[in-house]
C-alpha cells in the first residue's frame, strides 16, 4: 500500500505492505431432504431431482460445489448426501441433505391363463399343478423374493370360481390378479334298470305299477342325487316291450337304458251263457233249426272271442244242460252252463178256412186281429157269389177256437178284387173300447177301379156300423188305384189309414194317410208325404200311440229315390213330423219300415227291416227307437233266419217276431220289447208247412195267434205261450252294442256247432226268382219266371205299373205271374217294375 503525505504541497509517498488473508469458508445452504418412489433397485437421481447446494464467498467466490450422491443411483431408503462448498482460496465448508427413496409400488402379477376341468366329484380337488401359478415382477424387489399366495381353495364346486392372486414385495406392497377356475359336468350319471319284470295283463294294454315295474337307480360323479325316471308314456301291449330309464344330473347331463318286461295274460274270461230257454216242440228239435243264443263273455285283454259248447246234434224232449266254453286270444278258458227245455208244443186251437180251394184258402190268414175275446182272420182272396177276391173276414173266440161269423163288405152284392180284410184293426166304435173292429178293403169300388174303403163292423154281433170313404173319391181323379185302406192303424175312436198307392199329379204311388173318427166317419187329419217321390208308397205299413202327450202316427214308406226306406213320426195337429228314422247309408231294398212296423206300448217304435243280407242269406233286422227317434238298439236274428222282422207283435212287454223262411219252416221268437234282449222261441208245429209266423196278433199277455201256410194249406194257431212269458231273462242277455246279444252271434259255430257237422251238406241257399219273359194281354201282364212260384208269396204290392194305371188283381201259377190293371190306351204294354219280392226258392245251382 503507498501512503501519500502532503504539506503544503510537498508530498511524500511511502509504500506499505499489508497482507489480507481468506481463512473464512464459504457459506453453503443445501435443500431439506426430498422424497422419491423407487423405479428401481437403484434410482437414479440428479440435482435436477433433489436440488443443488448453493454457496456463496464474499471474499474469494465459490471455487466449486460437490456432493457425494452416488452416481449409479438411490437405494432404497434414505440416502445422506453430503455438499461441499468450496471458495477460490480453499477455504470449504459442508454441508449434509438427504435424499429418501421410498417403494409403494405393488408387483405386477400376471395370473395363470383361465382354466377348466372336467368335475370329479361334487367338489373337485384341483392344486396349482392343474389350473397353475401366477407370476409376478416388481421394481424393487426381485422375482424370486417376491411372495405369491391364492385364495384358491382345495375343491371347487361346479362352475366357474374365481381365483384371486395376491404378489408382495420386499415393501409389503402387494398386487392382486385374478384367474377363473370352471369346473364343468358333462359326464353322464350311471344308471341301473330293475331287471326283467313279468306282469299279469289288466286289459288290451296295461298301465305298470310302479311297484310292478321297480325302482332304477344312479349315482353321479358330481350330483349326489340325480334324477331317474322312465319314458313310458303309454300303456304296454301284450308280449315283450322295453322300458327307457333315463337318469339326468343337475347338469342335465342324462342317460338311458332300457328294462325288459313281459305282459302276459293268463287270466281266464268271465263268461255268462245265454239265458235258460224254452222251446215249444212235442218232439227232439235239430240244434241247426234252434237258436240257443251266444254267451257274453269278457275279457281283460281280448275283445273277440271264441265261444264254443258241447250242444247236442238235437235237443231233447226234456233239458239239456249245454256247456259253454269262452276262450280269448291266449287261450285261457272260462265256461258257464244253460238250460234248454223242451216242452210239448202248446197249440190251444188250430182255424182253418172252410175249404181248400184256392178261393177259399189262399188269402186265410193273411191279417190276423183281436177284439175283446174275439180273434179275427182276414181273408183277402175269398171268392163270395163267384166274385174272385171279393174277401171276407172270419171271427173266432179266443177260448173255444169256434167260428162265431164270417163278415163280408157291407154291399149287398160281391164284387170282384175288394180284398176285404186287407187290414183289421181293433177301434172304438160306439164310447167302449174294443167294441168295433175297421175292416179295409183296398179294392173297393163299384167299377173295380182300387177306390178302397173301411168298413166298420161290430164283431161280436156281425152288425155293420158305418163305411168310411177314402176322401179322394170325391176328386178329380176320384181316387183311382190309392188302395185306401190297405194298412190301417188304431188310436182307439180315430183311425189313421193309408192310400199308399196315391197319386201326386204326374207322380204315380206318392201316397198319403187320413186320420178318421171312427163313430162318425169324418176326416180329421190328412198326413201328406214331407219327401214325395213317385213309388214312394208313403203309408206302406202303418203304426199308431197315443199317451198323455199327444196322439201318434207312424208312417213307413219305401222312399222309392234310393229306395232306403223311412219312418215319419207325426203328431196329430202338426204337419210336419216329429222326428224321421232311415234305414243305415248304403242299403238299399231291405223293407225298411214298410214290411212292419209296430209300437212297443210305451212310447217307442220297433221298425223292421228283413231283408238285410247276411253274407248270400236274407237275415233282417228290428231297430228300436225312443218316443224321441233315438235309436236304442237293434235286435238281431241268430242262425237260419231268411225274413227276420217281416212281422211284428208287441203284447205284455215282450215282441214276437215271424221269421217265415226260418230253417224249419219258419218260428217265432220272443224278446223283451224295451231292451231286446232275447227270451224265448216257439218253433213251428207242423212237418210240412213252410211259412209259419207269416202272420201275428198277441191276444192277451200269454196268447198269440200265428199263421202258417204251405202251398193251398193255411192255418192259424192260437198259441199258449206261459212259458216263454213266464222266461225271465238273465241281465248279461241284454248287453252288447245291439241290445240283443241273447239272440245274435250264433250263427256259425258257436250257435250249434255240435249239430251243423252231422246235418249233411246244406240245401242251396233260397234266392229270389229270374225274369226269363214278359207278356201282354189287354188289361193284362204276364211275367214268366225261371221256377214255380209259390202263390202265396205273390201279392199287389208286389209290382207297380206306373202313372194311370192300376192293378188289381196278381196272381202265380206255377212259374207265372197275371197282373191285371185297370186305365191305360188300348194296346198298352206297361213293363211291370218290382217294387216287393215274390219270394225265395231254393233250387240246385242256384243262389248269387
């Protein structure tokens, strides 16, 4: 240092030399300490992270700034860093900060990809060696020190279960993952049938109990209980059938086998006979003449059977114990026992006209009737005073058989072709019932022209009481060729009578029915044809009730369009009927309603219709309708019946049916009237006659008058019949769809079996006759045929010639039919169509 004195303008310099020293530090100041998150074993860090030290020297500057931080980075923790400042002349000064590395950073854990196993149990055991482990990385803490634990249990249930991962780290930071673990079921259970069941049948097909069938059983690898159930959802038939048992797990997871089980039927029928019979007969009858009837029978699994029995070649006098034998389709066997007694014929008394010529004895006994004690046999083809046909109508007491009188038309001069005593029908005549009997006479006219009449008669006394006139006499086509009063039909002081040759304009035979009162002969009612049609025949065949609801009339008619046949049910003050009944769809010519028809006395009405064909045979059939038209049943013949239902009786709740064709020469057989059910049989008398039962009239409760007639041999019989009134039949006779099982169904090898082998070879099944020409006269017709016909069989509404004209006489001879007719131009020939038959004949090679 130069110091500089100066006086009074003098200076003096002089030097000094002073010598500063720096001894003093710089001042240093460092951060606080700072906090970082691991990024690794080692973090790296700069100043720019946790901040410089600042240092300042006023004397000398800050020569430098170091710390000790490591280079290669931060461990975890804290890390003490230690500044030292320097100045320009050495002097240094530290200072310390710190730099705390922290690690709150979970491991990444990376779960085992998602697993699925088949189950084994209803929990499976599973472990790490199937479903595998998780793995893990972490900043800090190396793989292998890193602990891993699962949630994972030991067994696992069916589905999906969740897994959990959980990775920690040296920190005890931890990471979580999760991992899906399904366990699946698609194994089926086992399933083990019961074994082969053999079970009785209960009917066509049986149902199984469940005891019957047993229990299966299954086990499962996952459910404890899986179901099992069998497929049978039907029952079984007979013989070997498999039942499907199926076991399903909770899973749905099924399978099936099959169970063997044998049905088998050894279970007998139960089997009720025939009911007991009785058959009139003084001598052995043939077992292939008689019908015994059919047994019921049921079975629990066959509906058809075979019935057979021990019946004798020929039943004898006596009884006779048949065995019946019911067998089902396996053989198993029931049997039950009838009796058929056979007693002397009981014939109270024999008519018989009062000559054997034909004049006298053809037309005997073709109506039959009953007044008081009083029974009644008409006689149509009477010759009286030389006049051919004029008819008469014989009058015998029921108790005595003695002839009182014998009634005549009330002209006082006969006339040819009035076949009086055409119809005969007990009416009221004068306030008493049963006093007075309408007589028809369908050919009556004073020019032969078949006008027809009813004549009223007193039977007891022969007085003739009044003339009931058909109403169309007094038309324009004077009521030519109606045949009124061919059928008539009591309702006690009315009667209803039919002109069922009527025509309709330009339709021939139309017909109609009038209602009369029978004391003063006025018309009451007209029933005109509600389906009119030409040959129609509306009044064919008549019936008639009345009860507290009204009065009735029934009307057969052969409905000539299809020629089906109908029944019309009209009550008297209505035009329209009541209800119809037709013969079934597709049957054709069978008389249906208009052959015979009658009231069964309680409201029904039994329509017969005998020509329905059995197979090459005629066999017939009655249907019983309700007072509604209900059918309710059919009675059915059984064997060697021909003309079944062609006539009809109805007394004391039982029906007598004619058979005139029967094997034997015709029988009558008796059924109850309400059910059907069959009850006994009356066969013919005589050896020779053919046509017995041709003709009925029930005179009381246990007395029925019966004709018969073979070739010019008529008769008519007053049957005693307490016996078969007296037969009560047994309730299984009147089951079976027709209502008529006692009588139906032998008509092969069940009905008589023991007698059909040793009576030879059968006769030629009875056919109807062949055309083979036609002929013309004036006024008459001639038709020969290809075998002799039997007169008897031969009649007026056997034939129709058309519109205009009118027959009024037919009559066979040997293999020729005369039909003469009345209208039509001279050198007329009218081609005569069959509306009726003339019978069956038997001839060798013959038959359809």
């Amino acid at each position: 240092m130069t110091w500089t004195a100066e006086v009074e303008g003098r200076t003096a310099t002089d030097t000094q030399t002073i010598t500063i020293r720096d001894t003093r530090p710089p001042a240093i100041s460092v951060n606080s300490c700072t906090t970082f998150e691991a990024t690794g074993a080692l973090t790296p860090l700069s100043e720019d992270d946790y901040g410089r030290a600042y240092a300042v020297d006023y004397v000398s500057g800050i020569r430098s700034i170091t710390s000790n931080a490591p280079a290669l980075g931060f461990p975890v923790g804290t890390t003490d860093v230690t500044w030292t400042a320097t100045d320009n002349r050495g002097n240094s000064s530290t200072k310390k900060s710190c730099v705390i590395v922290v690690d709150t950073t979970p491991p990444s854990v990376t779960p085992p990809r998602p697993h699925m196993s088949e189950a084994t149990a209803p929990l499976t055991p599973l472990g790490s060696a199937q479903y595998g482990t998780a793995t893990a990385t972490d900043l800090v803490t190396p793989a292998a020190s890193i602990s891993i634990t699962s949630d994972a249990p030991a067994r696992f249930p069916l589905g999906e279960t969740t897994v959990t991962w959980t990775a920690t780290d040296g920190a005890g930071n931890s990471g979580q993952a999760t991992q899906r673990v399904t366990v699946i079921d698609t194994t089926p259970p086992s399933v083990k049938t019961p074994g082969t069941r053999v079970i009785e049948a209960r009917g066509p097909t049986t149902v199984p109990t469940a005891s019957e069938l047993g229990t299966a059983t299954a086990t499962d690898l996952a459910d404890e209980s899986p179901t099992v159930a069998h497929g049978l959802a039907s029952p079984l038939g007979m013989g070997i059938s498999r039942v499907l048992w199926t076991a399903t797990d909770a899973s749905g997871n099924a399978r099936s086998t099959t169970q063997v089980v044998v049905v088998i039927d050894t279970t007998p029928p139960e089997v009720t006979a025939p009911a007991d019979m009785m058959i009139n007969s003084a001598t052995a009858v043939p077992s292939s003449s008689v019908d015994i009837g059919t047994p019921t029978a049921t079975d629990l699994v066959d509906s058809l059977m075979s019935f057979t029995n021990d019946a004798p070649a020929s039943f004898r006098v006596g009884v006779t114990i048949v065995t019946w034998k019911a067998t089902d389709g396996k053989g198993n066997a029931a049997y039950a026992t009838q009796k058929v007694s056979v007693t002397p014929s009981r014939i109270l008394h024999t008519v018989s006209p009062e000559s054997t010529s034909a004049a006298a004895a053809l037309g005997f006994g073709h109506r039959l009737g009953h007044s008081g004690d009083l029974f009644l046999v008409g006689n149509t083809l009477f010759e009286k005073g030389g006049k051919a046909k004029a008819g008469a109508v014989h009058v015998y007491g029921v108790s005595d058989g003695v002839l009182d009188r014998t009634l005549h038309h009330s002209t006082e001069t006969p006339r040819k072709n009035q076949y009086f005593g055409g119809s005969i029908a007990a009416v009221d005549g004068s306030g008493g019932a049963g006093t007075a009997v309408a007589i028809g006479a369908r050919g009556n006219d004073a020019e032969g022209r078949f006008v027809g009449s009813v004549q009223v008669f007193n039977p007891a006394t022969g007085a003739h009481l009044r003339t009931i006139s058909n109403p169309s006499a007094a038309t324009a086509g004077g009521g030519v060729g109606d045949a009124f009063g061919a059928f008539t039909a009591s309702l006690g002081d009315k009667i209803a009578v039919s002109s069922h040759r009527h025509d309709a304009g330009e339709k021939s035979n139309v017909g109609r029915v009038y209602v009369h009162s029978v004391s003063t002969g006025a018309l009451l009612h007209t029933i005109e044809n509600p389906d009119p049609d030409a040959k129609d025949e509306f009044g064919r065949m008549l019936a008639a009730f009345e009860d507290d609801t009204g009065e009735y009339v029934y009307v057969g008619s052969r409905e000539h369009n299809d020629r089906r046949g109908a029944m019309y049910a009209f009550k008297l003050g209505t035009t329209a009927p009541v209800w119809t009944a037709v013969a079934s769809p597709g049957t054709a010519n069978t008389k249906y309603a208009y052959e015979s028809l009658e009231s069964d006395g309680s409201g029904g009405v039994l329509v017969g219709e005998p020509n329905v064909r059995s197979g090459l045979k005629w066999a017939g059939k009655i249907h019983r309708y309700s007072s509604t038209g209900s059918l309710s049943g059919t009675v059915d013949p059984a064997c060697c019946a021909h003309d079944f239902g062609s006539r009809m009786a109805v007394s004391g709740g039982l029906l007598y049916v004619g058979d005139r064709y029967a094997a034997g020469g015709g029988k009558i057989t008796a059924y109850n009237a309400t059910t059907g059910s069959y009850v006994g049989a009356f066969s013919n008398p005589s050896a020779t006659s053919t046509h017995f039962g041709f003709a009925l009239e029930a005179l009381g409760p246990s007395l029925l008058a019966a004709s018969e007639h073979s070739g010019g041999s008529t008769k008519v019989h007053v049957l005693a019949l307490p016996s078969i009134a007296g037969v009560t039949p047994s309730t299984s006779a009147s089951s079976g769809a027709s209502g008529a099982s006692g009588a139906s169904g032998a008509s092969g090898a069940s009905g008589a079996s023991g007698a059909s082998a040793a009576s030879g070879t059968p006769p030629p099944a009875p056919t109807a006759p062949s055309l083979v020409s036609t002929a013309h006269r004036a006024g008459t017709v001639i038709l020969t045929y290809d075998t002799d016909l039997d007169p008897f069989e031969v009649g007026l509404d056997d034939y129709d010639l058309g519109a205009g004209l009118a027959i009024v006489s037919v009559a066979a001879s040997g293999p020729s039919v005369t039909i003469e007719y009345i209208g039509g131009a001279p050198g007329a020939t009218p081609a005569p169509e069959m509306v009726g038959e003339i019978g069956l004949y038997a001839r060798p090679g013959g038959g359809p």
